[in-house]
C-alpha cells in the first residue's frame, strides 16, 4: 500500500449528460494541510445547472432490474479494485489522513453492493378487498415508480465519496435521473466516481455533475422546475434554506449533528473511553454522527476523564498522507479557528484542557477537555472538528437525559451501560433518530434507516432501502379477482 504518492494535478470539467463542459471561471480545489492545488473545476453558471436538469427530464430510464444490478455491481466492484486511487484523492483534497481515506473508499463497497442486491427485489404488495361487509372479490396492488422528474442531489465535503454514493446508488437502483452538485470544497472524488459509472454502463444521461459555488448556482439546483425532489446533506443553514426556497416539491434534509456518548455509573470506563476516543476523532471528527459531547455522571467522571487522556495521547496527529498518521486536518484553517476559539470560549467558563496541541493551519489535533459547562458554544453548537469534550453530569438518569436533549439537534447516540432499565428510558426519552447501546452514534450498517429529528433532519430518511422508497412513487392498481 503507498500513501505516499500525490495524486496528478487534475483540470476537471463538468459532466453535463456524459459531456465534459468547461467554464471561463474556475475554482480551485486546496489541500488543507499544505495549501497546495489539487485541481480546478469550472464554475458553473445558472444556466449549466438547466441544461443538465433539461437533458435529464429529456431521457427516459428503460433500464431492467437485471441491467441496473449489472451497473450498481460494477461500480462497487471498480471502487474496490482502485480503492487506493480513491484514497490518495480524498486525502488530498480533504486533509483527512491515509487511514481516514481508505476507510471512506473501502465503505462505498458496501454502498453500491447492497443497492445492487436490492435493486432485483421488487417490494410490492397486494391487498386482498374481500375482508369488510362492504368488500368486493377485487384485489389491489402497489408497484413502485420512478419520479416523473429529476433528482437535485447536494453534498457536503467530509464523506466525499460515500455521501454522494448514498444517493447516487439508491437514484440509480430506482431507475431515476440525477443532476449532482458535489461541494465545492471537495468535487473531484465526486467527479472520478461519475466516470466510474459511465465506465460499468451507466446511460449518461442519468447522471450529471455540475460544480461551483453556491452563491452563484445553488438555487438553481434548489428551484429548478425539472427538479421533483432535492436531496441535500450538510449544515442547517442551508437545510433550512433549501426548506424555504423549494417550494412545491419533495425535500430529503440530512442535517448536523451534536451526538452524545452517554457514560452510566456502571459502565467499563476502559471500553466506554475507548468509544469517546475513536468516536470524537475519527475522521478529524468530521462526521454528522461524531461524539460531539460526552456526558459522563460525576460518581464516575474522575476515573473516565483519565482514561480518556491516556487513549487521545495514543493519537498521532500531523501529515495525512503519513500512513502511521491517525488524525489528519480539519477542512480548512477558518475551521480550525472557530474550533480554537470555542475552546477558549469554553476554559474561560470554567473548562479545563487535558491534552492538546498548538493549532497550525488546518491542523487541529485532538483535544481534550474537562468540565465543559453543557451549554457553551463548544457542545450547544456543532463542533465538526477533533475535539473531545467532557461534561460532567448530575447522577441522575432524568438530568443526562435532559442534558442530553437540551439542543436544537437529534441526530444519533451512544450509550454505554448495561442496565436494561437505563436501555429502555433511553430509547424512549432521548430525542435522536438512533440510540446505539455500546457503539459509537456513527455506528450503522449502509442498508439501515439513517436520520435524524429536530434541526437534524426532514423528510425520508437514508440508507439505501429508505431512500429506495423515497426516490420512487407508490402506485396502486386493482382489479377483479375470485
Ligand atoms: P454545507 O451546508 O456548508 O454545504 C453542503 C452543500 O451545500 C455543499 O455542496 C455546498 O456547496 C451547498 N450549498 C451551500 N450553500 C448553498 C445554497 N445557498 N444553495 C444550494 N447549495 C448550497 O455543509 P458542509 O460544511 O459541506 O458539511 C458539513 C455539514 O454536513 C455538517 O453540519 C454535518 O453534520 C453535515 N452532515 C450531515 C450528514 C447527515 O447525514 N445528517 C452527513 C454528513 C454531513
């Protein structure tokens, strides 16, 4: 395996039905840990983003269940041959280290071959009519439908690969065209996955990337009146922008997190710091369903607090593409500024850092810290970085519980307990989508339901049988039957 090798220098055009199309305005795609160009990709201008939804609306998917497995396996089966190559282009234009990226392209694998798989089970029911006073000998059947329009599908930078695959794959399976907007923080995996569809068989016209900034062309892809659903992952900002911008149509929203890891009394403190630890940091901590607050009950809090530091010291921090490197950048230096900032915001209301390092750049290594009052910005805010944030709780279930649920978010969870009753109150009483009893909030499989409530999220939800459904129309049809 080599790390080591930087990816080639890529001008990247958009790929409108298949047609790589150019702009005059570019935007350049940056390494976060040297500042370095990875590559440029147009900027596209209103009118790119209608000349895709118009080519899209124009062609009609006839593929069979057959043919889409064929092209879903395909792809899942050409990620896993050049995962290397996937890797080395995440790193460089995330900052995520070697590690990190080549767990983000071996996962999309998963993503492709579970659509594969499910693409050929047809999910119909029928309801037989004979069963009231008022029944007749008839019965009715649903079959699921592609939407009569296009697919507006918008993405965030920190699943670059696996967040764009959870809703290509599940278009795809459906038989549904898609007009793509990769963010324009990390657009080229995006870009080198697109091609991989062509290539395992995908008609072009199914799918088209457009790139560039949101300012320009984001509502473009919001209103378009080819546009039956938009599909958006990313901040609440723009979620709730894209809820009041959409107007008559379909909207699947998966938004930010501020997920807990819950420490009870009786919990193996070494097995419960190992989860806060790898939950907080992985991924630069760049993950919706990070631990982004631990919430630990004080008889407890000592003990665990320095468990926790003795695994984050184990952490090594620095150049992702080092292979021995465990927490590469965060996005970008202005992330990683905010994220001092709240730091500082937090100690000088009465935290106290346990272990950290100077910040450099977009380089922000793990951090520690104690006594995090629940509600400073740090914890009440999302906090998309590295930080490992303690708070210390009353040793009262009914208070974490209600420390738990003090934010607008409810996206995921962890509990580490092994008491049933504490099981039970938390799965009935937290307010999140997921309630994962001894794994880290991010823990799922690509086939489960995935989302979150409040700020976290709106409409269907994903993974790839929930977003099957949501991309497609129930039908039902009756007819006579003895
Ligand atoms: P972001 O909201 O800044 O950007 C997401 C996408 O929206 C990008 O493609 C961006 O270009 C686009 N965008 C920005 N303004 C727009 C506008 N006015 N109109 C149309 N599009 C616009 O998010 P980000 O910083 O890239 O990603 C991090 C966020 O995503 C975090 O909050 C994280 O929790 C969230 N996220 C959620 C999930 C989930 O499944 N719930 C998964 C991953 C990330």
């Amino acid at each position: 395996m080599n790390a080591n090798v930087k990816p080639p220098f890529r001008k990247e055009s958009m790929r409108i039905a298949g047609k790589l199309v150019q702009t005059d305005d570019i935007v350049e795609v940056l390494n976060p840990y040297d500042n370095s160009v990875v590559g440029t990709v147009p900027a596209a201008r209103p009118e790119h983003v209608r000349e895709a939804f118009r080519s899209a609306k124009a062609f009609k998917p006839k593929l069979t269940r057959y043919e889409r497995q064929q092209i879903l396996q395909r792809t899942a089966e050409i990620l896993r041959d050049r995962k290397e190559e996937f890797a080395r282009l995440i790193v460089a234009e995330t900052g995520l280290c070697w590690k990190d990226g080549l767990y983000e392209a071996s996962r999309a694998y998963d993503v492709w071959s579970f659509a594969a798989q499910l693409t050929i089970k047809d999910d119909g029911e029928i309801y037989a009519c004979d069963i009231s006073p008022m029944g007749k000998q008839r019965k009715i059947f649903t079959t699921r439908v592609p939407l009569l329009g296009v697919i507006s599908a918008i993405t965030p930078f920190n699943h670059p690969l696996n967040m764009v695959s959870h809703k290509l794959a599940p278009a795809i399976a459906t038989n549904n065209r898609l007009v793509l907007k990769p963010t324009e923080l990390t657009p080229l995996t995006a870009l080198a996955l697109a091609d991989v569809l062509y290539e395992a068989g995908l008609p072009p016209e199914m799918l088209s990337v457009v790139t560039g900034n949101p300012s320009t062309m984001g509502d473009a892809m919001i209103t378009d009146p080819d546009a039956d659903l938009v599909t958006f992952t990313g901040s609440v900002r723009v979620g709730k922008h894209i809820a009041n911008t959409a107007g008559y149509k379909r909207i699947v929203l998966e938004l930010g997190g501020n997920d807990p890891l819950i420490v009870m009394e009786d919990a193996d403190l070494d097995r419960a710091a190992d989860l806060a630890v790898a939950g907080a940091t992985k991924n630069s901590g760049q993950r919706c369903t990070a631990v982004k607050r631990i919430l630990v009950v004080n008889a407890v809090a000592d003990e665990f607090s320095k468990l926790v530091v003795e695994k984050a010291k184990k952490l090594k921090s620095g150049d992702p593409m080092d292979p021995s490197t465990d927490v590469g950048t965060v996005i970008n230096e202005r992330s990683a500024i905010l994220f001092e900032n709240r730091v500082n915001d937090a100690v000088a209301k009465g935290a106290e850092i346990l272990h950290g390092a100077p910040r450099r750049g977009a380089l922000f290594a793990p951090t520690v810290v104690d006594r995090v009052p629940y509600d400073c910005e740090l914890v009440h805010e999302e906090t998309f970085g590295p930080v490992i944030p303690i708070v210390r709780c009353p040793d009262d279930i009914a208070e974490v519980i209600r420390i738990s649920n003090s934010t607008d978010y409810g996206l995921s969870s962890g509990v580490c307990t092994d008491r049933l009753d504490y099981v039970s109150r938390f799965v009935a009483e937290l307010e999140v989508g997921t309630v994962n009893v001894w794994e880290v909030p991010g823990y799922r499989i690509e086939m489960s339901p995935f989302g979150g409530i409040k700020d976290s999220g709106l409409g269907d939800k994903e993974g790839v049988v929930e977003a099957m459904k949501g991309f497609t129309h129930v039908r039902t049809w009756s007819m006579p039957w003895t």
